[in-house]
C-alpha cells in the first residue's frame, strides 16, 4: 500500500518545483501540491489545501517513510528550549535581526536548539492548538529558512495573552508576525503558512472574543513570472496559490472564518515588515 511522503530540496515536488509542504505517494503515481490547483482539492488535518495530481508518468518509487514517534504534547521539549541557558541570548538576536521586542518572544516562548544530525543552531516557536496546548514547533534557522519538527502537528502561533490586546483581531502569517504585532500592542494569531490552521483560529475566536472585527492579513508575496508556466495558473490569472499565496490564502481563510481580509500596503512584504519599518496598522483597517 502506498504511503504518503513529503517532498525535500533533493527531490522537490514535480508539480510546482518547491522543496517544501507538498507530498507524493510512495509509488511515485499522485503528488498533493500546495501550489498549483487541479479539479481534485484536497483539505488536510491541519486546515491547509492541496490538489491531487495524477502522474501519467510515475515518479521512481520511494521506501516507505521511516516510524517517526507522534507526540501529542510537545510542552516539555519546548519548554527545555526555552529555558536553556543560552536561550535569551538568542531571543536578543532575533529581537535585532526581526525588529520585535525580547518580551514579544518571550511570550511567544520562543527558545533555542540545535540539529540532531549536524548540530545547526535555530530557534524554537511552538505552535498550539485552540486549547494552548503545544503540539510541534517551527525550527527558524540564520538567514530566515524555517522547517516543521518531525513528529509534531501544524497549530498556530499567539501568546497567552493574544485576545486582551484592543482593536481586531489580526490573522497573520507566521510567528515572527505574531510577534511584530505583540510588540505593538496589537491582537493577533499567525497560522503557518497562507491557508492552514483556520480551524484552530475558528475555536479560539468563538470561545474568547466572539464579538471582535477579524481582519486575515495577506502578504505581498506575488510572483508574476511564474504566471502561464502551469495550466492552473493563466497568463491572465488574478492571483492564486501558484503566482500569489498571499492573496489565495487571505481569501481563503476569510471565507472560512467569515471575515473580512486585507494585503499589506504597498511597499511592505508582510505585518513585520509593515510594523518595523514605521508603517501604521491602521491603514489595514481602512483598506476595505
């Protein structure tokens, strides 16, 4: 029986070409892409979407993906990471390189740690499900590349005081986001990536804050060149989740939260970016 398996850097998915977040079956016959739509969505566990494609010409097969432990709580390798020793150290760092304060991290727990394999230095951001239960962490490595912990599920990123903060509540993209805008003051939950983890926002909302305005803030992140390279994406195409993430996602994820959504101003790639570099949340409210 044929297993699903996720694509890496050596063997990137055939359909859009990236190292990351798609999947292919063991024998080599259906990929899941992210990217690039076909007639066959596909909603995973963790709230994203895919599109099945059939391959008419087998991929070479794959071993099966080796046993990898599935912990339901990662709160105590998380908890490690963020009181070692050298963790403030590297909590400092990342407040200079990503222009948000130590405390935003900190109640973030975002901690450090180092590769099994080749003992590489990243940093730790658990993410959690709706209850705040920790369920995996993203590895952030020098130079911004991220990768998801084997063994862990994808939740979302927020503090525990995410739903006492005034205004709306802003669905962003990702932790270094969420932390921008807790340096600011601002309300706010990242998914992990453009469409996933609605499904936790949802629960969270409704329990905590059912009556405050959501706004899902989209990124800048549109790459016109790859525009007509695949039949889902027409040189004419208005953004989807090939050529524009960003937007694909925000609409998206709107839709399922019933809420409004927004693109960052012009001139800023994504909520930290817009926040570090001097420009005012309140322009996303007057956007629509």
């Amino acid at each position: 029986m044929s297993e699903w398996v996720r694509v890496k850097k050596s063997e990137p998915c055939p359909i859009c070409g990236k190292p990351d977040f798609c999947t292919r079956t063991t024998d080599g016959t259906a990929i899941r892409c992210t990217r690039v739509e076909s007639e066959k969505p596909s909603a995973d566990k963790n709230g994203g979407i895919a599109w099945l494609h059939s391959m008419s010409d087998p991929l070479p097969p794959l071993p099966p993906p080796k046993e990898i432990e599935k912990k339901a709580d990662w709160t105590k390798e998380c908890k490690a990471m963020f009181g070692h020793e050298k963790a403030h150290s590297k909590r400092r760092v990342l407040s200079h390189d990503l222009s948000v304060s130590v405390n935003s991290l900190e109640l973030l727990r975002v901690g450090i740690g180092w590769d099994e394999h080749n003992g590489v230095e990243f940093s730790s951001w658990p993410s959690r499900d709706s209850a705040g239960r920790c369920i995996g962490y993203v590895r952030r490595y020098h130079g911004g590349s991220k990768k998801t912990n084997q063994g862990g599920s994808t939740g979302v990123f927020y503090s525990s005081r995410w739903c006492h903060h005034p205004g709306p509540v802003f669905v962003v993209e990702g932790g270094s986001d969420v932390a921008a805008c807790e340096s600011n003051d601002l309300c706010a939950i990242g998914r992990a990536s453009n469409t996933c983890g609605w499904h936790w926002i949802k629960e969270m909302i409704s329990k905590h804050c059912p009556f405050k305005k959501i706004i899902v803030v989209g990124e800048r992140d549109e790459n016109p060149s790859k525009r007509g390279t695949v039949s889902s994406c027409p040189v004419d195409c208005k953004g989807c989740s090939y050529c524009w993430p960003g937007l694909f996602g925000a609409k998206m994820v709107a839709k399922e939260l019933n809420a409004s959504w927004v693109l960052v101003p012009p001139g800023f790639k994504d909520m930290r970016e817009l926040l570090s570099k001097g420009g005012l949340w309140l322009d996303l409210v007057k956007a629509f």
